[in-house]
C-alpha cells in the first residue's frame, strides 16, 4: 500500500499478512470462481486461488483485485486448471461503471482506465501524471539493464471530486483515522490508484 500523507501514517498487519501470502504465488492452484461471506453481504469473484491456509484464503479476480478472507467466510472455491484471463480494457470500463454508477465517468489511456466524478480537466492531467510517471519509471530501470514486464491487469485510477466521496470509499479500506491522514494512496490489494482533486474544497 503505497500511501501519500498529509502527516505521518502507519499499516496494519493485515497487508503484511498477504504480502507474505503473495510470495506463494508460484505454487498456487488455479481458481476460476470464489463466494464468499462478509459483513455486506455475499461476495462472488472470477479469477485464480493464489495461496491457502487454514487461517485465510488469499484470491486474486479478473480485474486484479486481491482478495484477503477469512477461511470460515468462504462457501465457494471453484478450481480448474485453465488460468482466466485479466479484464481486457473494455471489461475494467464496464466493471467500472457497473461498481460507481451513473454519478462517475470512465475513460481509459495507453495504460490507465480512470474513474472519476470530479472535474474532467483533474481528471485528464491526473492521467497524463500517471502516464508519465510510468514512463520515467519503465526507462530508468531500461537503462539499468532490467527488462520490464507488462502489466498484467489494467491500471486503475480512481478520482473523486472532493474529500468527503474520497474518505467515504478510502475508509473501508484504510479505516477512518489512515483515510483522513492522507490525499491519495496505492492499493495492492485493489491495484488501484486513489486520489481527490483538492483543489474543488479549496474553491468552496
């Protein structure tokens, strides 16, 4: 989780727990549905198992989204040894839409599909941030000798208008306290940038 501070932060081990989950990758079973029971609700993901315990299950979905449960919470683990395929850019679009809702729009770049309700404006020069970012970033290590894989899933960058959609959707998340501490932040867990534009509660 790869967070930006107004002040000083900290993290639960609950995302150093899958961070050590994740190391298991390599030897994970294949998965191709997965139910499971949290307080909201039930949940159903496509997608592959990545690691089990007797403790949690940690499942990876189509969009790449990580899915850190409970073993007693899960009804369904369906496996298959076909690996699913990650969401094209038109499916993350359409997830996207389907999970926001008519108050959010999403457009999509060379590498990024973004999901805003703030200014179009924010929205567009968060995406050219973020695309140069990824190019320094990728030319760097070029030049280092190292040889960069693509990206597996689409990039997803959530933007919203103002603080208050920002910390409802951060909260749940990162719980109250860590949302209100920082302006943006990276989740592994969801392989999402999300952020707010600032500057629309400073004009208020």
């Amino acid at each position: 989780m790869k967070m930006f501070p107004r002040t000083g932060s900290k993290i639960t081990s609950r995302w150093w727990t899958c961070a050590v989950l994740v190391g298991l990758w390599a030897d994970a079973a294949r998965a191709d549905k997965f139910v499971y029971d949290t307080p909201d609700g039930r949940h159903t993901a496509e997608g592959r198992a990545v690691a089990r315990t007797e403790v949690e299950v940690l499942f990876v979905g189509r969009d790449g989204r990580m899915h850190l449960v409970n073993a007693n919470r899960v009804v369904e683990l369906e496996e298959t040894a076909e690996k699913p395929k990650p969401f094209t850019k038109e499916e993350m679009l359409s997830e996207l839409r389907r999970e926001f809702g008519g108050g959010f729009k999403v457009f999509s770049s060379l590498r990024y599909v973004v999901c805003y309700n703030c200014d179009q404006d924010f929205a567009n020069s968060c995406r050219q941030l973020f695309e140069r970012l990824h190019r320094a970033f990728t030319n760097y290590f070029e030049k280092a000798g190292f040889q960069i894989e693509p990206n597996e899933y689409p990039l997803v960058a959530v933007v919203f208008g103002n603080e208050n959609d920002f910390l409802a959707y951060a909260s749940r998340e990162l719980g109250d306290e860590m949302a209100r501490n920082v302006i943006g932040y990276y989740s592994f867990l969801t392989n999402r940038m999300v952020l707010y534009d600032m500057q629309a509660d400073a004009a208020r």
